[in-house]
C-alpha cells in the first residue's frame, strides 16, 4: 500500500485534472481521494502541516503540494512515456496564473449568482480578496476575449497531433486544465470562444478520450495508515550554492506567493532549483517529508 499512488482531490478541481490526464497518459494506477472542495479539511491538513490546497500527492510517507511538483514527481518516477520538461514549466505557470484567471471571471460570470455562500466565503479566505461576481462579470467580456487570445496560441502551436508534435508534453497537460474547466462549467460558452479553433477543437476530443488511468477509490483513513507504514524517501544532500543559503537541517516555513498562503513548517531536508523538502514530525504520522515547487513558492529560515 505504501507505494502506491495517492491522489487527494475532488472531481471539479481543474488543477487535479492536469494531473488526472498525466497518469492517463502514462497509464498509471492510482488510488483518488474525494477531499472537501471547502474547509475544514481534517484528512488532509495533519499531512500537509497546513497546505489547504488541491491536489495533494501521496506516496507513502511523501506528501507532495501543488500540481507543479506532482507533476515533476510522476515523471520522476514513471518516466515513460517521457512527457518532457524545460519550458513546458514556463507554459504551465502560464496556464496556472495568466490563463487561470480569465477561466475564473468567464466561468464565475456565468454561473457566480448559484454559488453557496459558503463556498464565497471560503474561496476569499484562501485568496486574500472579496469574490465579487459583479466584479468578474463586468470584467467577463475582456476576460472572454484574452481566453480566446490564449486558446489561439494553443492553434498555432499544434503543428501535430499534440503541442509536442505526435505525442503528449507537459505543455498540453498544463494547457489541458482551462479548455476542460470551461467546456465542462459553461459549455456554449467554450464552444463559442474554440469556434475557428478546428486544431484546438480536435486536440480537446483527443486528450478526452486519454482518460485517467486506473482509478480506485481509497478512504481518507486509509490514506493516513498509508504514511504510518513506510519511512519517507532519503533525499540525499542539499544542492550547494543555493542562493537562500539555506542547508540541510535548518528550520524552515514555506507558503505560497499568490494564495491560499497557509505556511508550513519543518525541518529542510532537500533544496534543489526545482524542490523545497521539508520533514515534519505529525504526532501519530512520526515523521513525513513534505514536497513543494520552488518557482511559486516562498522559502524562509524561521
């Protein structure tokens, strides 16, 4: 059970999607975890040590926050097929910030006045900031038109089948997220903003038919005895030079830079260019290590 892949998400949430198409396309088992789209979230904070956000990886005693690194460790770990890297990363911050945000006010526009309050309530919590759908929808017609500027990069750059030329990159995975978001939330409108699209339109039916490998449902519970079974993985030394200044064994906080900046404490076991590990004692957990991006992320000597 340790080894086995834990996804921690919900069936709406746009960013696990991304990581639902990768192990699709690498034909990957996994056990989901349906985690609530709202707090309190108390399956999944004593892993994190405060992280709130979805998706959160498990594989045994490693917990790995934000799409970003879930990614990078799937391909880590099951390298074929090679989905690629490099400035695939650059496209997916892109579409994680730049093309994220007009998908929010497009989609909220249409659909923000059926929102439950509490959902309101939580989702400014985690952002810092009021949800204003008046807001969203007078900047929807803006909004709507840098969508489909987005979208038309997407036409332009499948000069095959994918973004990668005949097969899959991390570049289509990242892209993927918004066009799924707003076909599946405000479908005419979707259909509206890739009409002229014809690529575009074809590249959507085919990541579709990708799927998401073999899902099998896991309880919370069973996801917690999962990381008391195994030690976390040995990361080896820190790399040398990091301009932080920070080594192996410092106490250390990291929250993210944009929302939902929940710190998370520990002790830093691993800093690469790419990684932040920090271990964390969890009272019944022992000890698990904790994965964050380092592009997005805030890291810090307490």
């Amino acid at each position: 059970m340790s080894a086995e892949i834990i996804l921690h998400h919900y069936d709406t949430s746009p960013f696990s999607e991304k990581v639902r198409l990768q192990l699709g396309i690498k034909g990957l088992a996994w056990r989901s975890v349906i985690q609530p789209v709202i707090m309190p979230k108390p399956d999944l904070i004593p892993l994190t040590g405060g992280y709130r956000r979805i998706p959160v990886m498990q594989i045994g005693a490693d917990v790995y926050c934000d799409s970003q690194v879930i990614m990078a460790e799937l391909e880590r770990r099951h390298p074929s097929p090679a989905l690629g890297g490099g400035a695939d990363w650059a496209v997916n911050l892109w579409a994680d910030r730049l093309w994220f945000q007009a998908s929010v006010a497009v989609i909220f526009a249409e659909m923000g006045d059926a929102v439950p309050k509490e959902f309101i309530a939580d989702r400014e919590k985690l952002s810092g900031r009021p949800f204003d759908v008046g807001a969203m929808k007078a900047a929807a017609p803006f909004m709507r038109q840098q969508w489909r500027a987005y979208a038309a990069w997407l036409e332009e750059g499948l000069v095959g089948d994918f973004l990668g030329g005949k097969t899959a990159s991390l570049a289509d995975v990242a892209a993927w997220m918004n066009v799924w978001w707003l076909s599946g939330a405000a479908p005419k409108i979707a259909d509206e903003l890739l009409t002229g699209l014809p690529r575009t339109l074809a590249w959507r039916d085919r990541l579709r038919a990708i799927g998401h490998g073999d899902r099998r449902e896991m309880t919370p519970s069973e996801a917690l005895q999962a990381a008391t079974a195994t030690a976390p993985v040995d990361e080896g030394a820190c790399a040398p030079g990091d301009p932080s200044g920070l080594k192996k064994g410092d106490p250390v906080v990291v929250q993210a830079d944009d929302y939902g900046r929940d710190p998370v404490e520990g002790v830093l076991v691993n800093l690469t260019n790419d990684r932040i590990s920090l271990a964390r004692e969890c009272g019944e957990l022992d000890v698990i290590h904790v994965h964050f991006p380092r592009a997005g992320y805030v890291l810090a000597k307490r």
